[in-house]
C-alpha cells in the first residue's frame, strides 16, 4: 500500500506539474485543491496503469482502463487527452489505422492547442496520411530505417534544444527512446525527420520530431545534399 500510494503522490507531482504547463481545463476551484480527491486519484492511478501496461506492449489492458465511455465521463483534461491517445497508440499498433484515426482526431478535436496530447496525435495522423497517401514516404522511411548509421563529417549544431519528455510517461515513470533520422541543408535548417525507432512506439515519436525540426546547424555551402544525420 504503502508503495502505491507513493507512486500516486509521485504521478500527481507530475500531473500537476503538466497542467500548469499544457492548460488542463479544471475550474479554479479544482486547481486550488491541496489534497487530491478520490476521483483524481482513481484517475491518476488509471493513466499510470494504462502507460505502464503500454510500456510493456499489454494492450489488451490498456484497451480495458480506456473504454471510450469512461473516458468520455471523466473531465476535460490532459490526463484524458493522454489516455485517449495511448488507446490510439493500441490501435494503430494492432493495426487497425482507422480506428486510431478516429481516436486521434477525437484528441486533437476535444482538447485545446496547447495540448501535448493533441500535439502527438497530430503528428500521428500526419504520418498515417503519408503512409496512405505517399507511397515514396514509405520508401524512404524503410530506407532510413535500413541504413541508420551517422556521417563521417557531421554538420556542426547551433542550436538543439532538448525534447520535452511526454507528460504522461513521464508521470507513470515510464522509459524509452527515439531514434531520428534527418537531413541538413546548406543553410543549417533540418529536413524532412524521420523516426526509425522508437520504444515504446510512437510514445516518444512525436516530441522528437518536433524537437528535432527546430534545430539549427551551421552554414556550410560544400554540404552534401544527400548526407542523413542520426540521432
């Protein structure tokens, strides 16, 4: 008990900590709260086991704690933008894009444009329009996911920042990584991201791109067009 209760406290720190960050949407009211109530820990603990259930590739539990009706009774968060979207994440992995597509477009639609969530589900349904629509994407990332080796002469950075951790692994303590395949222009600007792998899937994707496609190299005219960077 006592180890639960930890971790709760633990997933509420960061919960918090990503609602004064991403505008959870609670009342004023709730947000003055000093103690959490039953229900946000019953929520908490629900985002926690559904990452953690994802973390180890159990969707069929993640399927169980995101059933649609309950997500629609819980209130307007990011904790609930989250959940859904790790239900879509299932979806898409059991390949079932449409149904991850209506769940993804449910995120973006509900949730407000400083949401972390709706920012990855974005991006998820970016790349399953590419994959439906483009087939030369499809090459490319399975040609980059074949060949993800560094330069000889990598180009020099000016600026790369760090991606943000997503809030609600980060909460339920959950680990992993992306690997990012890019090109560099001649003028430093970073050209068309692509993941090549990543775990948990897609967890991590959509930050790293989006980290990724702000970064700066220095100028360099002799610059091979064609040269692909990892990271």
């Amino acid at each position: 008990m006592r180890h639960t209760m930890r971790g709760i406290a633990i997933a509420l720190g960061g919960l918090l900590a990503l609602c004064g960050q991403f505008s959870c949407q609670g009342s004023s009211k709730q947000s003055a709260k000093t103690a959490p109530s039953p229900e946000d820990i019953q929520g908490i603990q629900i985002a926690t086991d559904a990452y953690v259930a994802y973390q180890h590739a159990d969707c069929e539990t993640v399927y169980q704690l995101t059933q649609p009706d309950a997500l629609d009774a819980m209130q307007a968060t990011e904790l609930r933008y989250s959940l859904r979207l790790v239900r879509g994440f299932c979806q898409e992995q059991d390949g079932d894009q449409p149904a991850a597509r209506v769940t993804y477009r449910r995120v973006v639609d509900e949730s407000s444009s400083s949401s972390f969530a709706a920012a990855d589900a974005r991006e998820r349904l970016r790349i399953l329009d590419l994959l439906a629509n483009d087939r030369e994407f499809a090459r490319r990332v399975e040609d980059a996911e074949r060949g993800t080796r560094k330069p000889a002469d990598p180009r020099e950075p000016s600026v790369r920042s760090a991606a943000l951790y997503p809030p609600l692994a980060r909460a339920s303590a959950v680990e992993g990584f992306a690997v990012v395949e890019f090109g560099v222009s001649r003028q430093g600007k970073t050209i068309d991201p692509l993941v090549v792998d990543s775990e948990p899937p897609f967890v991590f994707d959509g930050t790293a791109l989006r980290a990724v496609r702000d970064w700066r190299y220095k100028t360099k005219r002799k610059a091979d067009r064609d040269q692909r960077h990892v990271i």
